[in-house]
C-alpha cells in the first residue's frame, strides 16, 4: 500500500489525482471550513484535519499518523508563496520560520516520506528574485532529499485549461542508488472547451450585471475589448483604457475551439475575465471544476463565492494523476 498525508489540501484536487495514480491518502491536512467540508462529503475516509497546520507541527507527527519515520511513502501538497527573513548567509530550514512552509519542511523532518510532492505557482520561481525558491531548495537539501523540478502546462495532460504550475518532487538521498524520478511526457490529447462541456449538470453562478452582460453579447467567442465599439470598450474600461499592454484579459470571451485560461477563484474578475463561449456570462461552479478535471460527483460545500474559490485554488485533477504516476513508478523501483 502507498501512503500519502496531503497538506493545504483545499478542495482536493492534487489530493484526488494522487488517489487516483494508486495512493492511499492516510491524512489530509486543511484550515479553511468550506474546504474541510468538501472533502468530508466526499472522502470522508481521508482523515480531515481541519487546522492550523502550526498546531500539528508543535507535536509529535508520528504519533498523529501512527507512523515510525522512513515508512510514509508521500507527503504532498503546495505551501502559500511567502518571503522569507534572511537572519543567515545561506539561507534554509531556520529561515523559513514564521511561514507555511515551515510547516511542510518539519513534516518532512520529522515523518521522512521516500518522496514528496510540492506544487505552486510558476512565479514561485522568481518571487523575491528567486530567493524565496532557493530557500526552499536549500530546506529540501537540508532535510535529505534530492530535487527534481519542472513547469508543467495542465493543457498537456488531459486538461482544457492553460494553466502552469512549479512541480517540485523530492526523493530522499539514502534511496537514490534504487530510486529515479522522470516527469510525464505531454500528452498528444490537447482537449478544449468543447471536449469538456458537453451535458453539464446544472449549477450555480454569479451573473454579471446587466451593462456587462449586454457588452459580452457584442463580443464574438474567442475575442475581447478591442472587438467591440472603442466607445462602448472605452467607457467600460475606465483608467485601463491608458494602460500599456495589450490588455487582452478584458472583456475577454473564450471559445469552445480553444482551452480555458487558468480559472479563476472568482467568476468575475476586470481584467482577467472568462466568459462563456455560447453565453454571456461566466461559467457555472460544475462548469469550472469540469474544466479543473473534478469529476461531476464531487460535491463542493459553502456559498457560491466559497465554491468558486476552492476550484479555483485546486490543482487540476489530471495534471495532478499524471505527475503522480511517475512518483508510483519511482517507488516500485526500489
């Protein structure tokens, strides 16, 4: 049996694509209630943990999760971006006190998984001009693992949605003579809109305001601000109407022949807008997490505007199974 404890594990997304590469989740570590509840109604058999994770990490893991250290096969999960201080000249483990992902690195020191899993945002890469990351790197190193990295492109496995996240995995050094980790191959399949939203179940949204959605019925599928009147577009746009750039999140309708661009934690949002292809307005909460790879089962808890921020924040299902595939692979190795 492969085990796996998910941390900041929101609506489950990761956690989910992790199941469903053949691991067993012995633990699931959240402090946001909505999500709690989400992934209670779904997988009640995870063990939620709903809180702080600072209030975990003040005791002994091992007892928490009835495991002696080595035994964990996966600790996975995405900590929130955040600078560290830099009280030392080679920054790590001790620098990163005070934030989330100091949490995540005594997991790691204290349950010592064969291998992790530790997934952010593409900017992580260049956050306080790189610091922030190599400081997670020197706390990996720290904490005896080798690192492999790469960005990935959901779009490139099974997912209708551009959407790029940092893929950071880890291997503990004593198992790299048996053990290697090589990221998926892109798939050929490159899936649009309209390969994922045919026959969606009906379910909420947050409809825009009559002046907008008038405005998104001038706009063709696939277009945005510059497609319509430039005095209907100006007196929408207001100050971003002087803005350099191309502004092309703006008024921005998709198309059925093209993916999503990353969805987003709120339906509606000025200068990144998602309007529906065929209608003038923004994608239903089912719709959104089709788009995420959720399959139409998995039940999302809380008001509209919670629901919408848990798709928004999750990793897309696909992307998540694909890179974890390779962490199973990785494992039968040794």
């Amino acid at each position: 049996m492969l085990r796996t404890i998910e941390l900041f594990a929101g609506a489950g997304g990761l956690a989910l694509g992790v199941e469903r590469a053949g691991f067993k989740t012995i633990g699931a570590v959240e402090f946001d209630h909505d999500a709690c509840e989400t992934l209670r109604a779904n997988r009640p058999e995870w063990n939620i943990i709903e809180d702080d994770i600072a209030n975990l990490t003040d005791k002994d893991l091992t007892e928490i999760f009835a495991l002696r250290p080595g035994e964990l096969e996966l600790l996975s999960g995405g900590a929130p971006c955040q600078a560290f201080s830099y009280a030392g000249k080679r920054l790590g483990f001790e620098d990163t006190r005070g934030t989330l992902f100091y949490h995540y690195a005594i997991f790691l020191r204290q349950l010592k998984p064969k291998m992790f899993l530790f997934e952010n945002v593409r900017g992580l890469l260049t956050h306080d001009k790189g610091r922030t990351y190599q400081t997670m790197l020197n706390t990996f190193f720290d904490c005896e693992y080798n690192i492999f990295r790469k960005v990935l492109n959901a779009w490139d496995y099974d997912t209708a949605q551009k959407r790029e996240r940092l893929i950071t995995i880890g291997i503990r050094r004593d198992l790299l003579a048996k053990m290697n980790y090589e990221f998926p191959e892109p798939r050929e399949y490159k899936p649009v809109l309209r390969d994922v939203l045919q026959d969606v179940p009906e379910s909420p949204y947050t409809p825009y305001g009559e002046k907008k959605r008038k405005l998104f019925e001038l706009v063709p599928p696939g277009g945005y601000w510059r497609d319509i009147d430039p005095v209907l577009a100006k007196d929408y746009m207001k100050s971003c109407w002087e803005m350099e750039g191309g502004r092309t999140g703006i008024l921005r309708r998709l198309s059925m022949d093209e993916p999503s661009l990353a969805v987003l934690t709120s339906p509606s949002q000025k200068q990144t807008e998602r309007c529906h292809p065929l209608e003038a307005r923004p994608f239903t909460i089912r719709e959104n997490a089709r788009i995420q790879g959720f399959p139409d089962d998995w039940e999302f808890k809380g008001s509209i505007g919670s629901q919408y921020k848990q798709i928004g924040n999750a990793v897309p299902v696909n992307l998540a199974y694909y890179v974890a595939l390779q962490i199973k692979k990785a494992l039968e190795m040794k």
